[in-house]
C-alpha cells in the first residue's frame, strides 16, 4: 500500500511498476482500466470509490493506472499485456473486465488475446479501430499539447468528453486545471495518445468468448457511436454480445449518466 490513501496500492512485476485502487470486499473481482487522461486518476481515490459503491458488497475492486516508467513508444496493445502481467501478478483470474475509452480498447485486447481470465467484460465509449476517419480529436489534443498550449487542451478535452451543458457551468475549473499540469504529465499524455494512433483489434474480435455488455453514446465528440455498433456487429454472431446507445450525456457517459454503474453491475451479476 501507499502512503497517503487507504485505497491505493502499487505493484511491480518484470520492471514495470503499476500504481492501482482496491476497494470492496465482494467475492467477485472488478478490474476497471480508465481513459486517457492528461493527469492519473489516482488523486481522484475517494470520488471514485464512491462512484462505484454499488459494486462494493459484491466486488472487489481493481482500478488500474497506466505504467510509471512509460517507455517513449507505448500502444494500446502494451497497455493490455502490463496489464495482463499486474493481474497475473496479483493473482487474479475469473474477472469482470470494464474499460473506459481508451481503457476499453485495452479491455478489447486484453479479452480478446488472454480471454482465460476474462469472465465478462464491459467496453465504454470504445472503438475496435482508430484511423483516418476517426482519430481527428486525438490528433488535434496531440498537437495542443506539443505546442505547450495546456489551457487550449484542457478546455477542448472537457468540451470533447462532457455534454455541453456540464462543459459550460464547469468551463473555468476546467481552464483552472491546466495550472495542475506537469511537464511530466504532457510527456506522458502525449505517448499515450499517441499509443492510440493505428489501433486496429477489429480482426481478433472474434477471439472473445465472454459475454460483452458495450457501452456507446450517440452524441460521442470523440469517437462517436459507430465504435460500439461495430463492436456488437462484430461480436453478433457470439450470442454473448449486447448494445445500449445513450444520447445526452457525452464521450464520458461512464461518468455522467446517472444509471451508467447500476447497468454495468447487472451485466455482472446476471448468470455469475
């Protein structure tokens, strides 16, 4: 455990050390890979553990950071085999698996190449491609980035992942969370979004074998709704995939919409 928070753990395995929040005392075990993000989410323990105490009686809870020593190249691919590697590390098998945007990616390959330990898995705001025709947002982040404008970044970050409406009764606090960044922080912001560039699972789909609950929103600034329609496309001929399309609540519905958690948790719970 680390200093500082009763949830916050850290785990080093083969030279990569994961800093990771544990919290419930269920039987069942919930392994939750977040988004990107310019800063960790870590300081964020105690909002999100509140956020998903629904699942706390019947979980254990796992939330995931991405690596600390981040090598200059890293894809969403890698994310998923750290991540494979901190869970068997861990001990930890039989899992549901939710991931969040970029996080769901990773949950796609993480199902799809070491499906043994997935038992369901929840994808959220994700794609199974980002190309040309889909990765103007990052790329556009990318650059506000490199050109050091982090009050441009902040603001076009919310306004992509929140509804207008939250946008814009937040709009300074977002602006004001630029002063927080790091030159640290942007390195690391700018590799991982660039770890998403090219990212392509499309073909493996077919390897998952657990029930999908996936997870989209039609008014998605990010990435849109067609990721989760091709994701349930794809897995239509398994019988173990559904869709649930949101409208009005944004790229981060996983955040804004008000049954978003009480949906995941009876995907879970249904059939254990």
């Amino acid at each position: 455990m680390t200093a500082g928070n009763r949830y916050l753990y850290r785990v080093s395995v083969n030279g990569i050390t994961n800093d990771y929040l544990k919290f419930g005392q269920g039987a069942n075990v919930l392994v939750i890979l977040p988004g990107l993000s310019v800063q960790s989410v870590m300081p964020l323990a105690d909002s999100i553990v509140k956020s998903y105490d629904i699942f706390a009686s019947d979980f254990t809870v796992y939330l995931f950071d991405r690596r600390k020593n981040l090598p200059a190249d890293y894809s969403i691919y890698d994310i998923a085999e750290d991540t494979y590697n901190v869970l068997k590390a861990l001990d930890l098998e039989n899992i549901c698996l939710f991931g969040a945007s970029q996080g769901g990616m990773a949950a796609m390959v993480l199902a799809s190449r070491h499906g043994d330990i997935v038992k369901k898995a929840v994808f959220g705001s994700a794609s199974p491609y980002i190309d040309l025709g889909n990765d103007g947002v990052v790329r556009s982040w990318i650059s506000l980035a490199q050109k050091g404008d982090w009050v441009s970044l902040a603001l076009d970050f919310a306004a992509k992942l929140y509804p207008r409406d939250v946008f814009e009764n937040y709009r300074e606090v977002f602006a004001a969370s630029a002063q927080q960044y790091t030159q640290e922080d942007i390195r690391r912001f700018i590799t991982l979004a660039k770890g998403t560039l090219g990212f392509d699972i499309r073909s493996e789909l077919n390897k998952i074998k657990c029930p999908v609950l996936a997870l989209g929103s039609r008014d998605d600034n990010v990435l849109g709704q067609e990721g989760t329609l091709e994701t349930s496309r794809l897995l239509a001929n398994t019988d173990n995939c559904e869709a649930y399309i949101y409208d009005g609540f944004g790229h981060a519905s996983f955040d804004t919409a008000p049954d978003y958690k009480e949906r995941m948790y009876h995907f879970f719970m249904k059939n254990p």
